[in-house]
C-alpha cells in the first residue's frame, strides 16, 4: 500500500486519454502535483491511501478545460466596440486605446477578473498574448491558473515598446526569468504576419528556438489577410512564414480560417497547433474554420475563446457547443464534429496544440492535477464547478467554483482573492472602464464627423478628395494614417503616392 496526498474517489472519471477511457466509480491518486495512479476506484483504493481523501458523490471528474487563443486583460475593454470589421475595429478602436491605457496595472486587473471567469467555466490553462505579459503570467501565476504567456512583438510602436526591438529585449528578459516556473510557459508573441516585417518573424523564431518556447501568432484570420498577402508577397499566409523560418520552433497558430489543405499540410509537419476560435470568427464575420478538414489532416487543434473583447466572454463550454454545433451546419452533416471530439479539442489536443501535452489535457499518470469537478446533479456545467483548490493542496491548479464574478480563489486553503465591490483593485476597473469608454466614445465621433475628418486629412501633401475618402474608410483617423505603414498606404494609394505619403509622414 503506498501513501499519497491525496485521494479522490467516487468519481464519474472522464480521463480524455488516447484510448477514451473512463471509469465509473473511478478514483485517482494525487501526490504533491502530479496524478500518480487513476483508474477503477477498487483497483486504486487497493493500492493507495491518501492522506486525504474527498468522496466526489458521483461528480463527473475531468481534466481542467484549455483555453487555446486569448488577450486576458481584455476582460477591460470588452464592450468598447462592436459590430466591426476586424482590421476597423483593431486599428480603429483596440489599439489606440491600448497605447493609451495599458500599463502593468491595467494587465495584472485584467488578468484577474479574466482568471475569475476561465476558473469559473472549468478552465485550469490558457494561452495567451498580451502587452506586459510579465504582468499577466504574474497575476495567472497567483490565481492559481497554467497558462502560455506570450509577449506580443508588433512592427510599430506599443503600449510597452516604442519600437520591436525594444519588445525583443522585453521578451528575452521576461523568458529568461520564467522559464523553468511550475505554471507560466513564458512564449513569444509576433502578433500576426501583417502587423510584423520578415525580420520581426526571423528574430521571435531565433528566440522561441534559443530559449525553447513556444512561438504564438494570428494567421490567416480574415479573407482580407489572405488577399493583402498574395498581392504583396505572392502566396498564401502559412508560405510566407514558412519562408521566414518561423516553423523552426514551436508554433501555435490561432484562427487558421482561411487555409488550404497544403498550408494544413505545412503546419503538420512543422508540428505547429492550432487555436479554432468559434466566436471570435462569428463576431468579426472572419469566416468558418475548416476544422474537420484540420482534424482529419492530424493537426492538433485546440478551443480558443479570442480576447474577451472579441466574444465578449471567456466561457469555454460554450466554444466547445459552438465549435461542434458550427461545424455541423457548414458541413451541412450533424455527424460532423461529434461531442467527444468537441471535447478533446478542448482538453488534450488543447494541449497538445500548446505543446505542454506531457504536462496536460489528460488524466494520465505523470500529468499535473489539473482536474475540474462537475455536479451534473446540479444541471448548468458551467455554474456547478466544484472548488477543488479549497483542498488546499499545493501546486495543484484547480478549477474552482467562483461564486460571483469578483472572486477568484487561489491554490492556499481558504484564501480566495476576493475583490469585493468597495475593494480599490476594482474601482480601478471602474475608472479604467470608464476612461476607455469615453475616449472610444470620442474617437468614434471623430470617425464619424468626416468634414472634421477631411479637413484634417487636408494637410497631408499630394492627396484629393477620392484619395482622402479611401484613407478615412481605411484608417479612419489622421492618427490611423500616421500608424499605417509604408505597404498599407501604397495598398490604398498606390506605389508612388503611398510611399510619397509616407515620407512625408515619417521624415527620417
Ligand atoms: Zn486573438
């Protein structure tokens, strides 16, 4: 008979394993964080005795839910801006307002209330890409939660780089310092093809190869994307980074919306994975992922929810019923993407897709505990996850039962982060939320004034009025413009007016 910490038995054990299996009375042995032993509960009380032991009452027992693709923080500027394109609502609206507010304060409070509510929908591991990720994997860390965190690397300048190079130094530091912790992956995060140069993709991909972590980035999102892409550079979006090199390490690819079954190919064998983000692409009509074509190539693809302003929630069960129910319509097959199948995108080859498969997604002996406990007497999965952290045991990371969105418990007994109504953190949120709000709110009038727009736009040398309407419907800003760099101008104004344009913008 061996001792461990603990003991967890009469559970309805869903282990999501290679072989499916489940066991029912199951029961798994826990020692410090790792599953030891898990199996039919006779077998494993044979042979273990916990320390402690929890009787689960029939509870359906599972490995904690893996959020593939988010921005956590956006938990504060969720609600901002709908109804918008992706590339209005990014340049228009998300990063100006980023560049003005985000600060390390800004983040850890995201991260926060976003942990509040991964933990709350049964989430135990997210991946995610942000400015002052030090502040996010920081916050994540304290909560209790596993996550990929990933420094975000753009070609122009950000809330926490003026320039790439500075974001560069910023992440090498950060992953050096977190590499090795028992919950933050530290990774690198050059956002997308389009918001980076080929050296920005070369450089993050040296990085992620030099300090082997994984390398996360948007690709292929929108149609937009994929046009822009073969009328600059001539081919699709998986090609050009492949050229760049970036399939020497790690890849985790969110959206792949519109890819081919030669660019899945690519990606197989660059064991890159995937994030499907069901909302996100309904949201911002991105277009419907070929996900039973990427599952049946042998990609692993995980569940992302996007950021929270892209959703506008963290709730994974519902991306799991969405990413099932989506690709039954557009396959016009109800056998397609089957629930069990749903399931394991959300849990190991989640994992899998984050290249932290040995350490998560299954309950498997060797894995860590990351276990969520669902009453199914209680109806509503996702309102009835049982606090497992309130074992108290340490290192495990657990899902827990936040009872109101301002709560989120940690791994130590008893002692829940609570940010109750009075509590600073969250009168922060109020004012950070309120300012944001307000300068939206204002931005988007200066959107829609178009004669205050034009007479801005007068300065700029060389430009008539068909011009200038293509530069408001494009940038939707003076300041849009003056953020745009060299290719997008020549795409709106053509070679050797755009990059007029630009010299005139950005005297050396
Ligand atoms: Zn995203």
């Amino acid at each position: 008979m061996q001792t461990t910490d603990i003991l967890l038995t009469n559970a309805h054990i869903l282990t999501m394993d290679e072989q499916m299996n489940q066991f029912n009375p199951g029961a798994i042995a826990i020692n410090g964080d790792s599953i030891i032993a898990v199996g039919p509960e006779a077998d494993i009380k044979k042979e273990y005795a916990g320390r402690e032991t929890v009787d689960c009452g029939g509870s359906l027992l599972m490995p904690g839910l893996i959020n593939a693709h988010t921005h956590v923080p956006m938990t504060l500027l969720r609600g901002l801006a709908d109804d918008l394109r992706l590339d209005v609502w990014l340049s228009g609206y998300m990063w100006p307002v980023e560049r003005e507010f985000v600060s390390p304060e800004f983040v850890r409070l995201g991260t926060q209330i976003a942990c509040a509510e991964l933990i709350r929908s049964g989430v135990t591991t997210f991946n995610d890409m942000y400015f002052y990720e030090e502040s996010v994997a920081k916050a994540t860390a304290e909560a209790g939660m596993r996550a990929v965190c990933g420094q975000s690397v753009l070609k122009f300048p950000v809330a926490d780089a003026d320039s790439y190079e500075d974001s560069m130094e910023i992440a090498r530091d950060y992953i050096q310092r977190w590499k090795g912790h028992p919950l933050i992956i530290p990774s690198i995060a050059p956002h997308a093809p389009y918001t980076t140069t080929p050296e920005i993709l070369r450089a993050t991909a040296e990085l992620a190869k030099e300090f082997d972590v994984p390398l996360h980035i948007h690709i292929a999102e929108t149609s937009f994307e994929v046009e822009n892409m073969r009328n600059e550079n001539g081919m699709p979006v998986v090609p050009y980074v492949k050229k760049q090199g970036l399939f020497e390490a790690k890849v985790i690819a969110a959206h792949c919306v519109h890819i081919d079954p030669g660019e899945m190919r690519t990606l197989l064998h660059a064991g890159a994975g995937v994030s499907h983000n069901p909302s996100s692409n309904l949201k911002l009509a991105s277009g419907f992922a070929p996900v039973m074509k990427m599952l049946e190539t042998g990609l692993n693809v995980g569940i992302g929810t996007d950021g929270p302003a892209s959703n506008n929630d963290l709730d994974m069960f519902e991306e799991v019923r969405l990413a099932a129910f989506i690709a039954k319509a557009v396959t016009n097959d109800p056998t397609s993407l089957p629930a069990a199948t749903a399931l394991t995108m959300a849990t190991r080859l989640g994992a899998q897709a984050l290249h932290i498969g040995h350490l998560t997604g299954s309950l498997t002996p060797g894995r860590r505990a990351d276990l969520i406990l669902i009453d199914g007497g209680r109806g509503q999965l996702n309102a009835a996850l049982t606090a497992l952290n309130r074992l108290g045991i340490e290192g495990i990371t657990v899902a827990g039962l936040a009872k109101r969105e301002e709560e989120i418990y940690v791994p130590e007994r008893e002692a829940p982060i609570r940010l109750e109504r009075r509590d600073p953190a969250l009168q922060l949120l109020q004012t950070v939320r309120d300012e944001t709000h307000r300068f939206a709110v204002s931005s988007h009038r200066r959107r829609r004034s178009k004669r205050t727009l034009h007479s801005e736009l007068e300065d700029l040398p060389g430009i008539g009025d068909k011009r200038r309407r293509l530069l408001i419907e494009r940038f939707g800003s003076l300041s849009g413009v003056k953020q745009a760099s060299e290719q997008d101008l020549i795409n709106v104004l053509g070679r050797k007016i755009g990059k007029t344009l630009y010299a005139e913008l950005h005297p050396a």
